[in-house]
C-alpha cells in the first residue's frame, strides 16, 4: 500500500530520533574507540621499530666480529711476509713482500676505524632502543587505561544501544528504499547526523536559518517532503515531532 507523504515524513522523523538517541550513546564513548585504535597502531609501529633497532645491532655485532677476524688474518699475513722477507733474493721480491707487509697496515687500520664507528653506532642504537621501550611500556599502559574505560563505558551502554539498532532496523523497513538513500546520505554528510529536523522558533533546527512562513505552512500542510534551502536536511513540522515524543 502506497505511503502518505505524511507517513512517510512521521517515518523519517521516527527512524532519526533512534538513530540520535544512538549517536547519544555513542557520544558518551566520545573519542576512547579511536584514541584505543590510534594506540593500537602506535604499539605496532613501536614493536616494529624495536625489531628493526635489534636485527642493526645485532648486524653491528655481527660486523665487529669480523673486522676482528679480518685483523687477525692481516696480523697473521704480516708476520708471515716478514719471516718471507730474511730470505729475500734482490730488492724486487723485498719491494713486493713490503708492499704487501703496507696493505695488510692499511687493511688493520681499516678495520680499526669500522670497529670505532660501529661501537659508536651500537651506542646511538642502544639509547634509541632503550627510549622505544619506554615509550612501548608508556603506550601499553595508556592503552590498558583506555581499554578498561571503554569496557566500562560499552557495558553500560551496550545492551540500551542494541535494542536501538534493532528498533532502527525494523523502522528502516517502513520507508522506501529511494527516500531511505536519501537520508542515509544526509546522515553521513553532517557530523552530528541529523538529516532530519524540525522547525524550531521560525528556524531550521539544522542550521537555524529563518523558514520563511509561506514555506513553513506548506512544511505543515505535510502534502511534499520540503528540505531546508540552507542546509538541505529534510524538514517536518512541530507536531509530528510532538505525535513522537507521546507515541
């Protein structure tokens, strides 16, 4: 059976008032959701940095142990070329086994200035991983806080707004699907939901712009679906919003 224009204005006005009794409850959660998911995130994101910190000190470590092992090797390789160079034939074979004797200098001293920087490194590493970890240890502990208010706040709230999203489901399916898109996206467009108001003192309760009075007399008449010239919410009369509050 086709809808009146007024069902169908008593319908919208009956769906929005659910849906801001919802968003009431919801406002008392007020940001803790997305500051507990923010949290969340940075946890993650410090977990993951103090991965990273641990495999580059673990690759400094690594690096020193083998500059280390590379100096033994030239500290070998020098004292083998030196016993080499007492049994030297002319200058040609001293010249080269001495040049040799230089790279293996130079190679040490190589690896002597790596293992310096390194050190340094590791010591840089170590005092950012040990800051990470207080600011991973400060984060958990806001989050628990956060998590434990938000418990608290959702237990006390969660059973009232599940019966409301219930009601709102089965006052859904009194309106038709055309007009219910329509008001699904005035929902999303404005931050406090209301794509549905009333005339209050002259006024569009939305934006509180002035309803001139021929425009407020069709609203009353409720013969077409009138939306505010301002804001574009729909608009409905005072008395369907008073036939809702004593339904």
């Amino acid at each position: 059976m086709e809808q009146s224009v007024e069902q169908k204005l008593k319908a919208l006005w009956t769906l929005q008032s659910i849906h801001t009794k919802i968003d009431k409850i919801r406002q008392v959660r007020g940001e803790l959701p997305i500051e507990v998911a923010d949290l969340e995130d940075e946890i993650a994101g410090l977990d993951t940095r103090i991965e990273k910190i641990r495999t580059d000190l673990d690759d400094l470590e690594d690096s020193i142990v083998n500059r280390r092992n590379m100096i033994k090797d030239a500290q070998a390789a020098i004292k083998k070329y030196e016993g080499q160079l007492n049994e030297v034939k002319n200058n040609r074979e001293y010249d080269a086994i001495s040049k040799e004797i230089e790279i293996q200098g130079l190679e040490i001293q190589v690896c002597e200035k790596r293992i310096r920087e390194a050190e340094f490194e590791i010591k840089n590493k170590t005092e950012l991983y040990d800051s990470t970890q207080k600011s991973l240890e400060y984060s958990k502990g806001e989050l628990d806080v956060k998590k434990q208010e938000l418990e608290t706040i959702t237990g006390e709230t969660q059973k009232e707004e599940d019966a409301l999203l219930d009601k709102a489901a089965n006052a859904e399916t009194n309106i038709e699907d055309r007009l219910l898109k329509v008001y699904n996206k005035l929902r999303g467009t404005f931050r406090n939901g209301l794509a549905v108001v009333s005339i209050e003192r002259d006024s569009c309760s939305g934006c509180y712009n002035k309803i001139p009075p021929q425009l407020q007399s069709e609203i009353r008449q409720r013969k077409k679906i009138i939306i505010c010239e301002h804001c574009g919410r729909i608009i409905v009369d005072e008395g369907i919003v008073f036939e809702e509050e004593h339904a």
